[in-house]
C-alpha cells in the first residue's frame, strides 16, 4: 500500500522540526551558556527603590549605557527584568527616575517617555514628541497626592517643558518658549518648577533660569545667573538639583580651582576654592523633599580624591561649608542615600567603606574591603544604609568598577559581581586553546634534524614524561567516574585544556568601551582573562575593523578604525605587539590574506587603498575593497624585487541610482564533502562550487527595488544577478553564502503576476541554488576539466561558464538577522541557517532542507523528489519554537552570530554577541550520530556487561563439570 503523494509531503514537514531539534530540555545549560547582561551602570540613573512601599526590600534600577532598562536583586544579583529602549546600541544618556513610595518608574531616551511597573518591567505608559528629551523627573508635590513627570524637550530651538499625569500618561500642562537657548536641566521644589537654561554661543554661555507655576506651568519669572562667558559648554554645569527643599545648580570655571553655586529661585551665587590639581567634580545630593538640604562635592584630583560636605539654610538660602573629608590616595565612589531628613554619605575606597552623616564628619560606619583576589577600583556608585540600633549601621554599595564590572559591597564584603563589561562587543573570533609551549619548541627542533637525531630526542622526551605517570594514573579513577555519570573533568578544573570533541575553545572578545575578554567556550563560557586595550582612543568607542587569530602562534590580532592595533596572546591576554591611535593612517576594513610570511591582517585605508608593502608579505589572493565611488573592486600585487606593488585588476560599478549596502563571500572553512547532489531518479546535478564568489547587495531608494549580484572575485564577471521590487530601503537586508548556494534577506511588498492582483508584504528570504548545469548528469562547459580559472576561458565556448541558477521566495513569520551558517569538521553534516529573531529575543536554526528551492511548485511532489527530501512550495514559513538555538532564552540585541567546527562531524559551536548579551551553545544540525547523548545511560550498559560477566564466570564451572560427565559417561 502507497501513501498518496500529499500525505507524504505534509508528513515530512511535520516531522522536519523534530529532527532538528536545537536544544533539548536536559542539554539547557549544559551545551550552552548565557550572561545575561544590561550594560555598564550609569551614575545618574542608577539607585534602589522599594517597589512595593509596604515591603521594605529593594531592587536594584539602572539605565545602562547601551539603553537598556533593568531591575537587579539585591540579594544575589541576578536579572529581574530588563527593557530595551532603543532598538541600536545608544552612547550613552538618558534618564531614569523613581518616585518615593510609588510603583511605577519612569525613564526617557531620545524623544520617547516611559512608565514602567516597577516589579515586573511591564510598560505602564509611552509618549513620544518631537524634540529631544533633556531631562527628566517624578514631582512629589501634586495636588491630589499622586506623583506626576516633568519633562523637558529641545523641539526645533524651542524649550518645552510638560508636566505629565504619572498614572495615565497624558499631558497635563505644557510650557513652550521660542528661543535660541539650550534646554540643560529642569528641577522642582515645593512651589515652583525651575527650567536651566544656557544663553549665548559655544564657549561663550551664561546661565538662565525660567521659573514655572508648578499647577498651571505660567512662567512667573527669569533670572539670569552669573556673567556672560562663565560657562563655554554644558559639561561645565556640574549638578542641577532636583525634588528637595533647595534644589541648587553648580557648575565650575576653566580651570577648575571654583565652584559656584546658586540656590534655585535666587539671583545671587556663591563661589567655593577647590582643591590643588583637580582634575574632576561631582556633586552628590538627595533626592527628596523630605531630606535635609546638604550635598556633597567630590574632587577627584591626579592622585586621590576629597570631599566637602555643604548644608543650605532653607531662611536666607546661604550655603556653608559643613566639615571636608580627607584627601585619600587612589580611587574613591561617593554615594548618597537618605532616610526620611537624615542623609548619609558612603565613601568607597581601594581598602574600606566609610558611613558619614551629613551632619557631622563623625564615622557612623567603617569596614575594610574584602574582595578576594580580585582588586575593586570603585568608579562610581550607589548605595543603601540603614540604621539598625542606635550607633549600628549596615551598608550595602552596588559599584562599577574601572575593568567595567557592577558589583555590591555588603559592609566590606563582596556579595556579587556581574561582568558587564562584556555587553557592547564589536567582534569577536574562535581561537583554539594553544598546546603547551614546550612541546611546540620541541617538535619543532625535531622537524628540522635529521631521523637519528629526531628518534633520540623523541626517546629522550618520552622517557622524560615518564614523571606525569603517577599522576595520569590517579587520575585514571575520577575520569572513568566523570566518563560514567556524564560529567567533565576540564570543566570542574577550571584550567584551559583542549579535549578529544573539540568542544573546548576559546573566544576572544573586544567591546566598544575599549576591553578584551578571553572566554572559555568548553566551561560554561567561564572569562578566563579580560584587559583594556590601551591603545584604543580615549574618550571614543572603540570601532575594531577586523579580528584574528593564529592558532599556530596563538595570537590574537585586533584593528581598529584609527590605524591602531594589538596582538594578545589568545590564551591568558598578554600583549604581544602595539600600536596606538594616530600614529598610522585610517583604516576602513581589514582582512585576512595569505601571504610567504604566513597569513596576516591586512588593514585597507580609506577609498580602499591599501599601498606597497614587502614582497614576503603579498597577497597570494585577490583582494576585494570598496572604491571612493560607492564601487567594489579587485587588487593583486606585483612582486618587484623586496617591494610588492598594488595592481587594479577589476572594477564593478552598481547602476545609477542604486547603493551597495551588503556583501557576503564564503566563510574561510567551509568544506564540501559532495561535488554534486543525487536525485530520486539516482541522477546527479553537479554544484557549481566556486571558492572566489561574492554576494553584493545594492539598494534603489527611489524605486525601491534591491539588486542582488554574485560576482567572481578573481575577474570581476558577474555571474548572476537579480532585482527585487517594493523592498522597504529603511529595513536592514541581510545576506549570507555557503557552497553553492547564497541567500539574502529583507522586508518587502510582492506583487502577484495573477488574474486578480494581489501583494505579499512581510520579511522575505530569497535563496539560490548554483549548478553547473540545467539538467542532469551534465558538468556543464566545463565538462571534466581537471582545472578552472577565471581568467583564462576554455576552449568551447569562449565565454566565462555561467552557473545554472534555481531560486526561491519565502515569506518568514518575523524577521532574522545576523545570518550565519554552521560549520562542520568535513562539512558532511546537513547545513543550517543561524539567524537571530530581533522580535523573540531569540537564536535560531533553520534547516537548510526548508529553504530547499526545488521544492515543486503548485503540485505535489513525485515518489521520486520526496525520497530527496522535497516538500511541496508553500511561501510562508511559521518559525518552530522547537529550532531555538537559545531555548527559552531572552538573548538581547545580537548583532553577528560567528560558528567553528567540532572535532566531531556532527556538531558545530555557535556564538553570539553584539548587544547586551552574549551567549554560546553547540548545535548538531543532523543530530549527534557520533557522540552518546547525555541521555545515553552508561550506568545500565555498564551493569548489563558486569551481569553477563558474572553469569559467565558463574556457569562457567558448571559446564565444565556437565561436559566432564559426559565424557566419562560415553
């Protein structure tokens, strides 16, 4: 009996997901790893609050610096809930603020205003205006008790101010005035709204306060403050306080040795000296109406820091200086935090933590640090005191330290550190763990001696192991336990070692904020090493072109956009080489070229010039570059002696009017274990499988259509090319390539070439397959050549062979990004696509074979197709939550998804980053049919075995003594 055709179509769709399954449920957290991150804390948007007013327990907010919202428990640091407010990684900015006693939070950042539940990260309510959101704050005092956001705006050289309903979200009240002032800060006290603004030009300011009515938002007065000239930027405005009974602004003069103050709503200001070679000020107040008006000015100096503690007279508005806090050598946080009028001060210091009320300089509270190993050098911080008994005081600081880690001190002691240094990364590669130092040299003397001198020395080295005997043997026992339970011995040692699966590898990782990281890919993504990469830009992120490691010499090369670079060594972060910033031209790109001397990072300036160099170092290959033009070409080198010299061998120009936007080539390993694929009819269809291809993707915004070319990079023909209408030139395309096939993604309306006109608007994926021929069973006109090139034609025809090409368009459910495919050892193993699903928060494999373009279309497929696996054509395509990479993850903001081969055939490792998170896993897109599972139980196969021994031994002798007396009987 024969299934119909259909059934077996509908069957084996049904059934592709299970077969690839990425993760199962025993294998979370086994196979994979996850640090969930926000990003590095900011100190004007991080405090604790109580979401609940009846409870007296915390949480931990932060508005990070790459714009994600968080909540943090206290009691162990780990992630409530987090919110991403932009959808790009931003600089920095934006504010967060909670009201005392209230539920809700609310933040801003670019023109968008948030309320949030402040225990489960629910969003309460969202405007969005026009301008640009310059400050943000919760005002305590409104008429019938609740607590409402004021909001200040640069719209169009317009300051804006809005007084919005903290419950329902609506504007209440706003105030607008028409002029060319620059909008700084807005802050409340018990009657009035106060609006600080910048009069003037650049390096030329002076300051200006506009007083609001806090019910209507009427102006009831301006008062300019200073002279002209006494502020050049608004980095100069030190503080501008908020919500208090005194809320003051403070800024500085060039050179940093005053510090004027004026109490809001008053017209006179006071000055204050600071101390001898400052370098940096902070001010630290309250946050509170009920708190006592006093704050505190943090003077970072070359060498420590110093503090002076200032008290308001709420009468005259006189400022005096209460007591100073001594100069101290090396780094200091200051904190503040205030319960009901009491203030308290915590002073974080290399060595201890100091409480000091804001009363007196009298020491509540002191505990020296203890953070193991690890050396805390405090940035800034938050911090929570509480008063136990009359003299006791308890203190917990949630720091950030200068190696970009958040940590919290409970009375001296480390509670917990988060890495969030490791969020914000630009790139990231697969280095293998380096072999012993030692035997490398000696292998190397014995490659180059004669036999006899080899054979001895190799003799020599192996007796010499001899030593390690001992110890393999001890370890005979706890390897054969961990072989039997399931566990991993490299993993509970915590050292670097290579294993028989290939699983353990390192990722070396570099991030924006200028730091490297080493991770243990085999051990849960352990950091085995992190650094700062002095050679990066101050004051800038760190924009690294291209990434590279030799594992032949186990170093690691990273560039950089302004002509720096270093060289690590992969496996504990020593600097091998380099170069600073400035000292060599821009660089646009870089890649990875063979050369006599080895492969290198070769760096491309900008228009894509790339200069002489010496011969030894060449490119053996072709190297492609953009033009200053919007172009693509390709470059060789001509050895003239030590001298090599860059030679133009081909150009493409993309028509008038379109802008290349995408380009992908084959990854540098990517094996092919078939030259053709076998058909139900057991004929053949030969790949067309060229190493030198290349994928550009080149919009029309004003026709909205996208170009999609494959070139030869070794003479510049187009091989193929087509164009795709109504695609959205405001959405990202994405596109990837992988043997003989290429695939490009991105959003766009299809129109229906049918009777009744119809569109299709969603996420497309068009892939292609490449054939040397149409039909079957033919090499093309190539025929069996035993070598191809790309610039001498052969014989008939005389033109370039050209692939035969088969295409398909499926529309997906949501949209991917950051394509990638998996790579195996042979390249056996089926392939599958890695994408990330910015809407799921999420990683994804999908199996090649559902991407397959010959599937039939309009009919069912024949015995013949469905015995290679074809389905019927069905354009959409609903995601499995089954082929999640990432399981039930919530993964943010991946930006690049890197993959390496195993030892094993089966599996390939996948990495992710480029957000705020960062996570790794193994994948096997054909399941593990080389390795047991962990479900395998070794125990019972163990036992059966020691059972049948056991019965073997124990009927042994009573075979015998049966065939003894059946001798003696005949």
């Amino acid at each position: 009996m024969r299934l119909p055709a259909q059934v077996l179509s509908l069957s084996l769709l049904l059934a592709l997901p299970a077969a690839v399954r990425a993760v199962f449920r025993d294998e979370v957290d086994h196979i994979d790893y996850h640090h969930e991150l926000v990003g590095v804390p900011q100190r004007e948007t991080t405090f604790f609050h109580r979401p609940r007013p009846q409870d007296k327990a915390s949480l931990l907010y932060t508005l990070s610096d790459l714009g994600v919202l968080g909540a943090v428990n206290p009691s162990n640091g780990a992630i409530v809930w987090r919110q991403p407010l932009s959808e790009n990684i931003t600089d920095g900015g934006g504010h967060l603020r909670a009201g005392e006693d209230e539920t809700w939070l609310a933040s801003a950042l670019g023109s968008s205003v948030h309320a949030w539940d402040a225990i489960s990260g629910r969003n309460v309510w969202s405007l969005d205006f026009d301008g640009a959101v310059k400050d943000l704050e919760v005002m305590d005092t409104a008429e019938d008790g609740r607590k409402d956001v004021l909001a200040l705006h640069e719209e169009d050289g317009s300051t804006v101010a809005r007084r919005i309903h903290g419950t329902e979200g609506r504007v209440v009240w706003e105030f607008r005035e028409v002029n060319k002032a620059l909008p700084l800060q807005v802050s409340i006290n018990l009657e009035k709204v106060f609006v600080v603004t910048l009069h003037g030009s650049l390096l030329s300011y002076n300051l200006k306060v506009v007083v609001l009515d806090i019910l209507t938002g009427k102006k009831l007065d301006e008062i300019p403050i200073g002279t002209k000239g006494e502020v050049q930027n608004a980095e100069d405005v030190m503080f501008v306080g908020a919500n208090s009974a005194a809320p003051i602004v403070a800024w500085t003069d060039n050179t940093l040795t005053k510090l004027k103050v004026n109490v809001l709503g008053t017209k006179t200001r006071q000055e204050f000296p600071l101390v001898d070679d400052t370098v940096e000020v902070e001010i630290h107040a309250p946050h509170t109406s009920r708190s006592s008006p006093h704050f505190l000015v943090h003077s970072r100096t070359k060498s420590g820091s110093k503090a002076d503690v200032y008290h308001i007279d709420l009468k005259s508005n006189a400022i005096s200086k209460a007591y100073e806090l001594p100069l101290l050598e090396g780094s200091s946080a200051f904190s503040t935090s205030s319960s009901a009028a009491n203030v308290y001060f915590t002073r974080v210091t290399d060595d201890e933590v100091i409480v000091t009320s804001s009363l007196s300089h009298g020491i509540l509270g002191r505990w020296p640090l203890k953070a193991g190993d690890d050396k805390l050098s405090a940035v800034h911080g938050v911090s929570d005191v509480i008063k136990k008994s009359e003299g006791n005081y308890a203190v917990r600081s949630a720091i950030v330290t200068d190696s970009d880690d958040w940590a919290q001190i409970v009375n001296g002691d480390l509670a917990w550190s988060r890495p969030e240094g490791l969020s914000g990364a630009v790139a990231a590669t697969w280095a293998e763990i380096p072999e012993s130092e030692d035997l490398a040299k000696n292998l190397e003397a014995e490659a180059h001696s004669n036999p006899l001198s080899a054979y001895i020395h190799r003799v020599n080295r192996h007796i010499d192991d001899l030593r390690y005997l001992p110890a393999f043997l001890q370890s005979i026992p706890s390897r054969l336990l961990s072989s039997v339970i399931g566990s991993e011995s490299s993993a509970s040692s915590g050292t670097l070692s290579r294993d028989s699966f290939g699983f353990n590898k390192l990722v070396v990782l570099a991030t924006r904020r200028g730091k490297l990281y080493g991770l243990d890919a085999g051990n849960h993504g352990r950091i085995v090493w992190s650094k700062s990469a002095k050679e990066t830009p101050s004051g800038k992120h760190w924009d690294v072109k291209a990434i590279h490691a030799d594992d032949a010499k186990g170093f690691v090369t990273v560039r950089g956009a302004h002509g720096e670079f270093i060289i690590v060594k992969s496996d504990t972060g020593k600097t091998v080489e380099s170069m600073p910033s400035g000292l060599f031209p821009p660089v646009e790109n870089a890649v990875v070229v063979d050369s006599d001397a080895g492969p290198w990072l070769l760096p491309i300036g900008q228009d894509g010039k790339i200069g002489d160099m010496h011969s030894s170092r060449a490119p053996k290959q072709t190297v492609v570059t953009r033009t200053g033009k919007g172009g693509i070409k390709g470059v060789t080198f001509e050895s003239k002696g030590e001298q090599a010299t860059e030679v133009p061998s081909w150009l493409f120009s993309p028509p008038a009017g379109q802008k290349i936007i995408e380009t992908a080539s084959r990854p540098k390993h990517d094996p092919i274990a078939s030259i053709g694929r076998v058909l139900g009819d057991r004929s053949v269809k030969y790949k067309y499988l060229n190493p030198n291809a290349l994928v550009v993707a080149a919009i029309n915004e004003q026709k909205s259509e996208l170009s999609v070319y494959l070139l030869d990079t070794v003479s510049g023909q187009v091989l193929t090319s087509s164009t795709f209408e109504g695609v959205d030139p405001t959405k990202a395309v994405n596109c990837v390539t992988s043997e003989n096939w290429f695939l490009c993604s991105f959003y766009g309306q299809y129109e229906l070439r049918d009777a009744q006109p119809q569109s299709l608007k969603g996420y497309q994926v068009v892939i292609s397959d490449l054939y040397e021929s149409e039909a079957a069973n033919d090499r093309g006109p190539l025929g069996d050549s035993a070598n191809f090139s790309s610039l001498n034609p052969i014989d008939l025809p005389t033109g370039p062979p050209l692939p035969s090409v088969v295409s398909k368009t499926f529309i997906l459910s949501e949209p991917i990004t950051a394509l990638a495919v998996t790579q195996t050892r042979q390249g056996i193993t089926s392939r599958q696509l890695l994408a990330y699903l910015p809407e799921s928060h999420a990683l994804i494999g999908i199996p090649r074979l559902l991407l397959e373009p010959r599937r039939p279309v309009g009919r069912d497929p024949t015995p013949a197709e469905l015995e290679e696996g074809l389905a019927r054509y069905a354009p959409a395509i609903e995601l499995d939550p089954r082929s999640l990479v990432t399981h039930r993850r919530e993964v943010l903001g991946v930006r690049r998804v890197i993959a390496t081969p195993a030892v094993l055939e089966s599996t390939s490792l996948v990495f992710a980053f480029g957000g705020a998170d960062v996570f790794g896993s193994r994948v096997a897109p054909s399941l593990a049919f080389d390795v047991l599972g962990k479900g395998f139980n070794k125990l019972a196969l163990l036992g059966t075995v020691l059972a049948l021994l056991g019965g073997v031994l124990l009927l042994r002798p009573m075979v015998r003594k049966k065939q003894i007396n059946l001798r003696w009987k005949a």
